[in-house]
C-alpha cells in the first residue's frame, strides 16, 4: 500500500471515530404565545405505575435539572404547582437491514516473476527475474452483514396546572425528541438526547433542529 494510500486510511479512520459516539436528535417544538412565563412546576407521566417506578424517578430528576436551567422552580406536589410537564419516553423493536460492504484489494502491479525468451541480432537469449510495477487495488468482493438500527424518543408536554383536569388544558409547550441509531437501551442515551432537547430552547416554534451530543456510552 502506497504512503498516500495509508495516509487517507488513517484520516478515514479518524473520520469515523470522531464521529462513532455522537447521538443525533432531532427535536421539534411549538409553544403558546405566552410560553415564557414560568412559575412551580412538577414533572409527572400520565401513567400511576410509571410515576412510582425507580426508573422515572432518574428521569425525572434529569428533567428537573432542565427546567431549572430555563427558570422553572420544582414543586413538590401538583397542587402546589403552576406547570405540569406531562413526559413519555421510549423505544422501538428495531427495524433490521442487510448491509453489503465491498471488499478492497489488489487486482495487479506489484512484484511478478517473468521469464522466456527474447530475440537479440537474430539470437534467442533466455531471461527470468523479478519484475516491480504499481500495485492497481480495486473491488475485489463483498461482505455482507444484518444491522439493527432503533428510533429512540422523548415527549414533553407543559401544561397549566388549574387547567389539567379540563376538557381543554391550556399547553404552553409542545415538545417531540427523536433518534435513531444501533442502541437499543434508553438509559444510554436519554441524558444526550435530553441535552440535545434543550440546546438553545425552545428554539424556533414548528421548526425541526437537529443536534449531535458527545457521548461516552459504549452501548
């Protein structure tokens, strides 16, 4: 392989390592004209049996921790609360694809060995040896192989409290997280695609952002 060749190798690889722990999330959100108001709220999900898991109390601490952050204080209970965020998170089975990747290689140049004859003032000489030339790579199979790939996401409804039990709570903000890639546990990536959620929120409302957060997860 030629110095040039190496090098592009080593770039590629570079490339793709960089890139290989970055989740990927796209967040949409629409909100009321009056959305900056803020005021006590409490982050619940609109399952009893979700609400008392150990689970959700991590989620929801992290959740706690963002709303903070925009200047929300954390109520204790519902009916000291001014803001309800109603929040659901999840994942899907995965859908799986086959993947064909070609195979790169040698198909001529390099070193040969020769041998014959050749005609030199009428006479026939013997010659053999070695001979070099450019090695030429290029397409020399395919490998193939089954990838898994899950959509991941998050949704968070903030609500006002004295209008939670109507027919027509009054939303402040509407807000969808979604990302798809080969992991297929929550915990791994919530706390990145939470960031993502909240990068320079609440963003433009009806508008679609996408944001990529490091992530150390080995998932």
């Amino acid at each position: 392989m030629s110095m040039i060749k190496v090098i592009l190798f080593l770039l590629m690889v570079s490339i793709f390592s960089g890139c290989a722990n970055k989740i990927r999330t796209t967040t949409t959100t629409f909100y009321a004209p009056e959305h900056q108001q803020r005021g006590a709220i409490i982050v619940i999900s609109l399952d009893e049996q979700t609400n008392r898991s150990l689970a959700f109390k991590h989620y929801q601490a992290r959740f706690n921790e963002k709303l903070k952050a925009q200047g929300y204080t954390i109520a204790p209970s519902i009916e000291a609360s001014d803001y309800i965020a109603l929040v659901s998170y999840g994942i899907d089975h995965g859908k799986s694809s086959l993947v064909s990747t070609p195979v790169i290689g040698q198909i001529g140049g390099g070193t040969e060995y020769r041998s014959g004859t050749i005609n030199i003032d009428g006479k026939k000489t013997a010659y053999s040896g070695f001979y070099y030339s450019m090695p030429i790579y290029g397409v020399v199979g395919s490998s193939t192989r089954t990838i898994t790939t899950y959509t991941r996401a998050i949704a968070m409804d903030i609500v006002k409290t004295d209008s939670f039990k109507s027919k027509d709570p009054v939303k402040m903000y509407e807000i969808r997280a979604k990302s798809v890639g080969n992991c297929a546990v929550m915990l791994e990536v919530f706390d990145e695609m939470l960031e993502a959620m909240f990068t320079d929120f609440p963003n433009e409302s009806g508008k679609a952002i996408t944001v990529s957060v490091e992530s150390d997860s080995e998932c």
